[in-house]
C-alpha cells in the first residue's frame, strides 16, 4: 500500500475524533467492512475489549421531525436481525476465502494489463467496491444468526416516547444497555451485540488472511491509489 493511501486513511481517523463529540449514524456497513480489510492488510488491527456500533444507512429523511414523520420501517434484508443462515458457517467461511482469492487474482490481473495508471485506478476502485458489496452480502448472513430478533422488538416499539428500539439482549455502547437501533436524521443506526461484533471480525480476519497468504506466494496485489479517506466508524478506537 502506498504511503499517500496510508496519510489519506490516516487523515479519516484524524477527522472522525475531531467530530467524535457529535452523533454520528450513519455509516454504511460497507465502510466498516472496507475499514477492516484496509486496517487488516496494514498490520494495525487492535485488540478491541469492547463491541462497536455498526451504523447501517439504509433511508434518510432530510425533513426529520419524530413529531411529524415516524421512522421508516428498517429494510430487514440489510440489517442484522436473527435469522435462520441459507449457508452452514464452514460453507460461509469457505465462500469468503472464495472472494477473497477472486479479489487477488483479479487485483494482479489489472495492475499487469499494461494499461494507464488513471485507467488501473479506476478498475482497482470498481473492483474493491464490488468485492465489499459481495462481502456485506456474506456478512449479513454469518453474523444474523447470532443477531437479537431486531425485528420483534421493532414492531413491539412505541415511536411517540422516542427513536429508539430496545431488547432484552445488551448492546455495546447503547445508553440504557440495550439500545438495538436508533433512527435519525441519516437513517436507521445498527448498534451491535458483542457476539455480532466478534462474529463480524472473524469473518472479516478469514478473508483478510486469505489475501496475505496469497501475497506471501506471489508478491503484493495492487491497491487502487484513488482516496477514500475513510473513518472508523463509532467507537473503533
């Protein structure tokens, strides 16, 4: 990875304590997957003692009032919430090493076409986008099954005392414990369960190691040069 990625990456996390006094909901479960390859990759995942809250941007409102517009139903198919997996956890786990080899071999494919630099860019870019969409898919699947049931507590919630969803299961860094979701501005924000959090790692860790190990046998896959400058999310650090 190049040193101007590592300044711009670098420069997210200065920005994002900056504003680490203000609410922050908003993020898309893609950043924080994409977060996590890039800090994986560079050697600086961190032992984390707490969960983390994985804001999940599915709506927005511009005009939000919660005395003249109730939250939007959560589009479920993109949220944490328990659900039965389509796939067994070896299957899942499989399937990520699957993408992340794809991912590599596609990366080396583009870095050696011999096309411009511009050119090489911008197909790294729409290739990492791809592979952390294909990710977020897997992501939902694998961590779901250890997920509250979201969705009961949402339809059991009474939106004129607040913009809050709760449960009986505690959540990392919800003001009363067991915050599940919280709509605003932005849209609805996810706050995780430890095991979500460690479940959401593991995978992240297996296709992370998948790419590493095909880098130790055939030299550093290209990494597009184009900025994201991409914060942590909530509570990273």
């Amino acid at each position: 990875m190049r040193i101007n990625d590592v300044m711009r990456i670098q420069e997210g996390f200065k920005q994002n304590q900056q504003k680490s006094q203000s609410k922050n909901i908003g993020k898309e479960i893609t950043q924080k997957i994409e977060f996590n390859v890039i800090e994986a990759l560079m050697g600086r995942i961190k032992k984390k003692n707490k969960g983390e809250m994985l804001p999940i941007n599915t709506q927005t409102n511009p005009a939000y009032n919660l005395s003249l517009n109730s939250p939007k139903t959560p589009m479920w198919d993109k949220f944490y919430t328990k659900r039965e997996a389509t796939m067994s956890d070896e299957e899942i786990e499989n399937a990520v090493k699957t993408l992340a080899l794809e991912f590599a071999e596609k990366s080396m494919e583009i870095g050696n076409s011999g096309k411009g630099k511009a050119m090489i860019n911008s197909m790294l870019d729409k290739l990492r986008q791809e592979y952390n969409n294909k990710m977020v898919d897997l992501d939902l699947m694998y961590v779901s099954v250890v997920s509250p049931d979201r969705k009961a507590a949402y339809a059991k919630t009474d939106f004129t005392k607040g913009n809050a969803v709760y449960g009986d299961e505690p959540t990392m860094y919800g003001p009363n414990g067991n915050e599940l979701l919280e709509w605003g501005p932005s849209g609805w924000a996810t706050i995780c369960t430890a095991a979500e959090h460690e479940r959401s790692k593991k995978l992240t860790n297996i296709y992370v190691d998948t790419i590493r190990a095909y880098e130790a046998e055939n030299g550093q896959i290209p990494y597009t040069t184009i900025s994201r400058a991409i914060a942590p999310p909530k509570n990273w650090v």
